[in-house]
C-alpha cells in the first residue's frame, strides 16, 4: 500500500567528488537518484569516474536510511548540450511518472554539467536546484601549495588547457521590464508599509512610465485602474509564483522567487 509521500528524486553528476553527492541524497531522503557519470574503456581519468561513481553508489546504499533506487546515466560530462538534453530528459520523465519532488545538485559534476542543470531547473517548474558548500577540505595549506603551483607561481589545477568553445546560442526570455520594476515598487512599498492600493500604485507606476493602459475620463480611469492592476500585474504576478496570497491578514506577500527576480533584473546603476 502507497504511503502517499511523494517521490523525492535528486539528480547528480560525478566526477571527483563524493560527500558533495551523497550528503544530498541523505538530506533530501531520495527515493530516486539519478547520476551521471562519464566512463570509457582505456581513458585514465574515465576509469577514476568509474571509482569515484562506485564509491558514490556504496556510501548511498550503506548510509540511506531508506531504500534509493539508483539510476545510472553514463554520459559525456563535458559537453553542454548534450548535459541540457540529458537533464531535461530526467526531469520530463520523472514529472511525466507522478506527483514528485525533483532536487538538482549544481555542486558536483564538470562546469558544462553545472551549467545545463541550472538553464535546465530554470525551464522545469516545480524543479529546485542546490548547491552544497564545503566545510572542510580535505587537503591542507601546505598540500595545496604542492598541488596548485609550480615553481613556486599558482597554476591551479590545469598546467594547459584546449582552445575555448562556446556554448551554444540558446535563446531564454528574460521576465518583462515593466513586470519586474512594478513589483520591485510593490515591495518596496508593502516594506515600508505605505499603500500599495491599485490607485496609489496606477498613479506612482504611470509616473515610472510602466503603466500599460489608460482611458479617458476621471471616472472611468478609476475604476479601470483597479481592473487592470490586478490583471496585467497582480494576477501575472501570481502566475510567476512571485507573490502569494495571506489570506489572514488579506495582503499578498512577495515569495522568495519574487526577491530573486527583483534582485536580479533591470538593476539600475
């Protein structure tokens, strides 16, 4: 018999990393894990994912305190497109599967891989990306000046590197301007809690230049302003899971996601 929970599915790419994969998996109680890994007969450092993948799968087998289904994507790690078809993939599948709740690592795996996972929970509702941060190292100062540089000058990791490449021309709608900036000014009003009625809001927005339509007549302009508020702002604004509804103390309320864009959009210098 169904407990009713629902699923918890994370997925993760491994390369060189092992707590950063597991501890996730433990966290979030995974009931699926989805990891990607890159292996191929007779490439040295292929061969060391395949270790660092079996080890991965060990401790999550050994330490879980529930059952994880394990599922195994043998990909290459390095190449963007093909790390963005594979993640949606997963994510479709799982979503197409059932009620779940879909976990991506952003911490682990190649930079390529990091990079498709986020585009790839952007364009996923429903679907929260993670990162991990790390709390010890497992090498000290002295090893790191023995790791990192040569001759006595920082190298870093690599001592040469191939040609860059770029990513391919994906094409991501950015949220409108007009949406943003006018929930930018709902926030800061509703902080400082001075009126955020649709009045005071159509006046101050139309000063902005923000505002999108109007009609004639005082009368009219009134009543319409309260209509379109709500529709071309609040509702959308609703819609993007920017704001929610208290139904307590009858206001809405910015969300965490709403922060995120009014942080991270049309910031004036």
């Amino acid at each position: 018999m169904s407990s009713g929970r629902k699923e918890r599915v994370v997925i993760s790419c491994v390369t060189f990393e092992v707590e950063k994969v597991v501890e996730p998996v433990k966290y979030y109680q995974a009931t699926r894990a989805h990891i990607i890994h890159y292996q191929k007969e007779g490439v040295k450092s292929a061969e060391m994912y395949g270790e660092f993948y079996d080890r991965v799968c060990d401790r999550i087998r050994g330490e879980a305190k529930i059952d994880v289904d394990i599922i195994e994507h043998q990909e290459r790690v390095t190449d963007f497109s093909e790390m963005l078809r594979v993640m949606l993939q997963i994510i479709d599948d799982e979503q197409r599967a059932g009620d779940c709740e879909i976990y991506v690592n952003i911490s682990s795996g190649t930079p390529e891989y990091a990079a498709a996972a986020t585009v790839a929970s952007m364009l996923s509702p429903g679907t929260m990306a993670f990162s991990v941060g790390v709390e010890e190292y497992t090498i000290d100062d002295d090893t790191i000046r023995d790791i990192f540089y040569k001759d006595g000058n920082p190298v870093g990791m690599a001592s040469s590197v191939f040609p860059p490449r770029m990513l391919p021309d994906y094409s991501f709608d950015r949220p409108p301007e007009y949406l943003v900036r006018a929930l930018r000014l709902f926030e800061a009003r509703t902080s400082a809690r001075e009126s955020v009625s649709s009045a005071v809001m159509a006046d101050i927005m139309r000063d902005m230049g923000i505002w999108l339509r109007d009609m004639p007549g005082e009368a009219s302009r009134k009543q319409s302003d309260a209509v379109n508020y709500h529709r071309d702002y609040v509702q959308k604004w609703l819609a993007n899971g920017w704001i929610v509804k208290d139904d307590v103390r009858r206001r809405y309320l910015v969300t965490e996601k709403g922060m995120n864009v009014i942080g991270t959009f049309y910031i004036d210098s």
